[in-house]
C-alpha cells in the first residue's frame, strides 16, 4: 500500500468507489472524507471516480438509437405466429430436397450412368474419372465436405443478424422451398428459350443438316453428321462429331471421336477421346486414353491429362501434359513440356520449340526424329507422394486454404468457445493426454452406439461430432503454433492470422516424410484432446458467478458495506 | 461530492403515469399500448446497452414486454413501476447472456483472479476526458457479460446494489467490487490502442 507524505495510507479503490457510490457507512464516510481532506491523491482519485461515474451515465443515457420500426408497436401475436410458420418452413424444405433429388439429381445420375459414368457423386463424376487421378475420390469427398460446411457456416454466418427475424428467415425458407417445389422439368430443359435441348437415347445430326443453335445432349450416342453453328455440349456414352462445328465440343462421355472439323475448342472429360479432324483452336483432355491420329490437326494448344498419350497428328502450337505413357510420332510447332513414367519420340516426330520432360526414366528418342533443340530430361523426383504427382500439392494447398476457411467460420461463430479451445490446447499435457483416449474412444462409441439398442441416430450424431472435431484439430493446433511465432492475442483478425500462419505451418509439417503420419497423428490427438476439454468445461452446470478473491490484494478482499479504513 | 443519480425512467424525474397502468392492468389493451410506447424506448435502450447486438436488443425488448404483460397482474401499485420494469429488463438480459454462456468468456478469465491496480488520477483523467459516449457503449461490446450488466443496471437504471445483487445473483457486499472490476475492463477497453490504459501505482 502506497504511503502519503504524512505517512497514512493511501486508500483503497474500492473504498473511495463505495464513498461515491453512497455505499459506506457514516463512520466509514466520516473517515474517508478526513483523509481526503490532507491527501491530495486520494482526493483526485475521489474525484476522478466520480467524474468516472458521470461520463458513464451520461454515455448510457444518450439517446443515440430510436425505437426500430419493427418494435415501435406491441406485437403479442408475434410469437404464436411463428409456431405453425415454422412447421411449414420445415416440411417445404424437406419437399424441396426430395423434388431436388426426384426431379434434378435422379434424372442426371441415370443419364451419367447411361453415359459410362456409373457410380459415386456427381461431382467427382465430372471431374475424377481420368485415370491419371485415380485414388483421389476419398480426398476429394473430404474436400466437398468441408467446403460444404463451409458455405453452410458463411451463410449461417452472413444470415446470422436475419436469423432472428423469423420473418425474414421464413420467407427465405419458404421460397426456396417453393422454387424447388416448382415443376423441374427431366435434365436441364428450358434453361434457355433458344436452347436446343435434345433429351433422348440417341442424337443424330444428318450430313446435310445445319443447327444453328447450340446443342445440349444428355443421352446414350451422339453423331454429329451435319453442321452445328454453335457449341455442343454432350453428356453421352459415344460422341461422334463427323461433321462441322463452329464452337466449342464440350464433352463428358465414355469416348469421343472427333472426325469432322470444329472451329473452336475440345474439351473433353471422358474414357478416351480419338482425333482424326481438325481443331482450329485448343484442346484440352482429362481422360484414361487420348489419340490424336495422324490425320488429326490441333490449330493451338494441345493440353492432356491421361494415363496413354499417343500424337501422331499435328499441335499448331505447344503440348503441355502429364501422362503415364506417351508416344509422340507427330508434328508440334511449338513446345513440348511433359510429364509422367514414360516417353517414347519416334522417328517421324518433329518439334520445332523446346521440349522438356520429366519422368522416372528418360525418354526414348528415335535417331530420326526432328527436334529444333535437344530434349530437356529431369529425373522425377521420388516423393512420398509421388503416385499423386503434382496434383497432390495442389491439394495440399487446398486442404491449407479449406482448412483456414474452416477455422475462420468456426472462430466467428463461436469466438468465446474457440478461445477456450485454443487456451485447453496451450496446457499441452492434459489435452494430448485426454485426446488420447478421445481420438479411438469416442469413435469406438459411435461405432458401439450403430449396432447396439443406443441407435443409428446418435452413433452417427457422435461419428459426425467426431469428424468435424477431427477436423478442428488442424486448425487448434494450428492456432497454437501461431501464437507461439506471432504471440498471444485476443482480438479477431490478428487471431485468424495467426491461426492461418499455424495452419499453413502444420498442414506443411504433417506432410514431411517419414514422420509426417506421426505428425498428423499428433495433431489429431492434441486438437481433439483441446477440444474435449473445452467442450467438458462448456457442459459444466453454472452454480453461480464467480466471486472474485485477492487475497493480500489491495482492493482484492470484498468489503461489507459497513468497512471502515484503518490507518496502517 | 453529489454523484449524478439518473431517473429511472429515461426522462428524469418523469412521474409514473399510474392511470394508465391502472387501466392496462385491468386488461385494457389501449392503455397497454400506450404503456409498451412510453416504456418500450427506454426499455430497448436499457437492452442496447446490455445485449450484444441490435437484433438481440429488439427481441430482447419484445420478450420482455410480453413477460411484463403477463406478469402485469402481480405488480404491486405502491412500488415504483419502472423498478420493477427494470428488473424485469435486467433478469431477462441475464438470462439471454446466461443462456450463450457469454459468462464464459470473460468471467472466466485468469485476470479475473488477479489484483487490480489503483490507477494514477491523472492518468484516469485523461482517459475520461478524452472519450465520448459513444466511445464508451462501443467499448461496452469488449465488456464480460457480469460486468456489463452490472454497469448497465447501474448508470442506466440506477439500480440499487441490493437489486443488482439479486439479479446477477451475487451476494450484497460484492456488487462493489463487480463494479470496480466492470471499470478497470472498461478502461482497459477504452485505452487499448493508447498508452492509457487504467495501470499505475499499487
């Protein structure tokens, strides 16, 4: 306690505080009005406090906001209102997915699998069949997932002042119920009015037919004869173009033959594609097996990721791909940058650019071969990952970016929750001990609670609990690893910096080799361990606030309103 | 030394309108408009202050004044309409902030355990002199919900420290210290970005 020139105390700050509030007694009162009398500091406190006092009533009183509009007047009905409203909410949404499914997704499935492309999702349909990235539907199903609980997380938290207003949410609801509701015509039907949408088995454009319009085609074959002065979009199981197109091919479909001429670009989703005609402009392929035959002509670029490459026609300009094995017998004007296991450059190749390949083993050049330079070749390196290829990094740097997003969403729903999180996790000991058992354990449980008389609705409650835990546990670990480098804070932005720094730092680490399971493991297990303690301490009934205790603290010991100041 | 002391209406020294709460208490529901207008404005501020957001705020006004409609039968005409408004404001607020568990935040804070520090005068002077009020109800949002409220029931309702001991449900001689505590997070609140911050001497 700090001493006054006269050598009395100073006086507490609670007490002078009690003085005026009118907390103290008349004797207390008494005394703190003598002392202030010779102390000047306490005396300045005093007023202070009290000056203290009156700004804040007076910021408290302001009259900064009117009555909002929407409470000026009672509303009692209000609430009962809402409690049909909301009946209805749910079982048009529940309409609406089934009308989703019934009258959109069904339909589109069946064409994909009439097309060759049985199976899984939509999405990873349209993107992953080529065998070049075979083994990334997991990955990829994981990816979606977060992303979707991503969006769902930015709408929630976007909409979150609207959540409120029952209102504004049941008519978001209810439209989007209502739209879904309406009539969905089968496959994409009336998207546009000069749309020609064929919408059967089978398409054939006859020789001397012109469409002048662009073709959508969802079926079983596809044969373009005549001439379509527009684009072609095809989800089939062969697509034929013999004929002329004056736009783009855009294709996903078991194989496609192009034998015609198209003005504009290819590109092409598909098993394996067979170009015998002419492509003025690019073409660009994901597919298990591509030809381009000798009579085929690419008037720009040629870019191609697929298991089997074999060119024999002609590339206007560069060839860019990554393949398993590829035969190059054809001619390029331009560069040649590849990719993959192996490469053979017969004799009747020619390239008029650069060439460069990377491969495990070099490339096999045919003496007579015509190569303007000599062919770059670079030993692929033998990553850990290295089945995956380049693309695996790419993914990696999602997962970071997904991962981010992730934490950003969870950090600003639940900021509270997060920091409490974040602080588990920096006691080290006791959330890796406890993510030990929590990591199997709860997982176990949900598995018990399937099979057992618990029931399917609360194991896969826990396993869905579980697995967005699971995911947490990156960006936990994550944020520690931040605080370490960036230090502590508790203010928003600099808190999601530094957890996309800690992010960036684990997701890099949990892929180093060897070690790098062990790492993720160890995120795992510290994450959920954090998360566990955190969600423990979050269930624990509330008895009653906190009474602050300072024991020896100047101002620490509450004082009964009858205190009175003794000198020291 | 006089410590301003608020009306508890947002008007001070308005009288209560005693007729009119007569006659909404008798099931008039005219004057139970009138009522919900003359109130409703200091009420939604009373929560402005307390609760998190505006949204928060004008549902928070709302509920209570529909708990207030059905609870109208109970009060008592010899006491003071808007204390008892007030606490009913107050008990509600607790409870959303009670419901998040908002408590968790801050009340659960280390610091919470720690001495404060007497703060230098003129130190304590510049932070007050330099900041306006709306400064202050921003810095409010920094607040843990025990000390927020407390300040709210406090310099906006004027509430004594025996309701507010009830409302948040401490004991009597700890609403000063609840107090204190609410000032030194607000000061730290308001001098975050300067070098202001409430600190000094022991």
């Amino acid at each position: 306690m700090n001493q006054n020139p006269n050598s009395a105390p100073h006086l507490d700050e609670i007490t002078l505080l009690l003085y005026v509030e009118r907390q103290l007694d008349r004797q207390a009162a008494q005394e703190v009005s003598l002392h202030t009398q010779t102390c000047e500091r306490c005396l300045n406190l005093l007023r202070v406090l009290d000056r203290e006092s009156r700004l804040l009533t007076r910021s408290m009183l302001e009259d900064d906001e009117p009555l909002p509009a929407r409470i000026a007047e009672f509303q009692a009905k209000v609430k009962r209102s809402m409690q049909w409203l909301w009946g209805v909410i749910f079982a048009m949404a529940l309409l609406g997915v089934y009308s989703l499914y019934s009258f959109v997704v069904e339909p589109w499935q069946m064409r994909l699998e009439q097309a060759g492309f049985g199976g899984t999702n939509l999405l990873s349909i349209l993107v992953f069949q080529g065998a070049f990235w075979k083994g990334w539907q997991s990955m990829y199903t994981l990816v979606e997932f977060v992303a979707l609980a991503c969006s769902a997380g930015f709408a929630f938290f976007l909409g979150r002042r609207y959540l409120k207003r029952g209102t504004a949410l049941a008519l978001l609801f209810a439209s989007m119920g209502f739209s879904l509701l309406a009539p969905v015509p089968s496959s994409a039907q009336g998207v546009k009015v000069d749309v020609d949408m064929k919408n059967r088995e089978s398409l054939e454009i006859p020789k001397d037919q012109t469409i002048s319009k662009d073709v959508y085609f969802a079926g079983s074959q596809l044969r373009v004869d005549g001439t379509v002065d527009g684009d072609v979009y095809a989800f089939a199981q062969d697509a034929d173009i013999s004929g002329h197109v004056t736009g783009d091919v855009i294709c996903f479909a078991r194989s496609l033959r192009v034998s015609g001429q198209v003005d504009g670009n290819v590109r092409a989703f598909t098993n394996n594609i067979t170009l015998t005609g002419t492509v003025n402009k690019s073409v660009l392929t994901m597919n298990e097996d591509a030809r381009i035959e000798s009579s085929a002509n690419i008037g720009h670029n040629l870019t191609s990721f697929t298991q089997i490459l074999a060119v024999d026609g002609k590339i206007g300009r560069d060839i860019l791909s990554m393949f398993q094995e590829a035969t190059l017998a054809g001619t390029v004007a331009g560069n040649v940058r590849a990719r993959g296991a192996s490469l053979t450059i017969t004799s009747t190749a020619q390239i008029d650019g650069t060439a460069s390949f990377e491969g495990e083993k070099p490339a096999i050049v045919a003496s007579g071969a015509k190569l303007a330079s000599p062919l770059q070749y670079k030993v692929l390196e033998h990553k850990s990952h290295r089945e995956y290829g380049f693309g695996y990094f790419i993914w990696r740097l999602v997962w970071a970016g997904a991962w981010v997003l992730f934490g950003l969403v969870l950090i600003s729903l639940m900021p509270g929750f997060a920091k409490e999180t974040i602080r588990s996790a920096e006691m080290y000991g006791a959330p890796i001990g406890l993510g030990v058992l929590v990591l199997p354990g709860v997982a176990i449980a949900a598995l018990f609670a399937c099979i057992t008389i618990v029931g399917l609705f609360v194991g896969i409650s826990t396993f869905l609990l579980w697995l967005v835990t699971l995911f947490s546990s990156f960006v936990v670990v994550g944020s520690v690893v931040g605080r370490w480098i960036l230090g502590k804070t508790d203010e928003f932005w600099p808190t999601i910096g530094r957890m996309a720094l800690g992010v960036a730092i684990v997701v890099v680490a949990s892929d180093a080799p060897k070690v790098g399971w062990l790492i993720t493991l160890g995120i795992w297990v510290w994450g959920m361990g954090a998360v566990a303690i955190a969600l423990y301490r979050r269930l624990q009934p509330i008895i009653a606030p906190k009474i602050p205790s300072m024991p020896g603290g100047p101002i620490g010991t509450p004082l009964p309103p009858n205190t009175t100041v003794a000198p020291a | 030394m006089e410590p301003l002391r608020p009306g508890h209406l947002s008007v001070p020294g308005k009288t209560e309108p005693t007729d009119l709460i007569a006659q909404a208490r008798a099931g008039d529901t005219q004057a139970w408009g009138d009522l919900y207008r003359e109130y409703a404005p200091a009420i939604f501020r009373f929560c402005r202050r307390a609760l998190p957001s505006k949204e928060d705020a004008e549902d928070a006004t709302m509920e209570i004044f529909m708990k207030l409609r059905d609870k109208l039968v109970q009060y008592d005409p010899s006491r003071s309409f808007s204390a008892w408004l007030y606490k009913v404001a107050a008990n509600h607020c607790w409870d959303v902030l009670r419901r998040r568990r908002a408590r968790h935040d801050k009340d659960m804070e280390d610091v919470d355990q720690l001495p404060l520090e007497t703060p230098e005068p003129n130190q304590l002077e510049r932070l007050i002199e330099e900041r306006s009020g709306e400064e202050v109800r921003k810095a409010l949002d920094k607040l843990g919900a025990r000390a927020r409220m407390a300040l709210v029931m406090r310099y906006y309702s004027d509430m004594s420290y025996d309701e507010i001991a009830d409302a948040i449900g401490v004991r009597r001689p700890f609403v000063g210290v609840v107090l204190l505590r609410a000032r030194h997070e607000l000061r730290q609140a308001l001098g975050e970005n300067t070098s202001l911050a409430a600190g000094g001497t022991r």
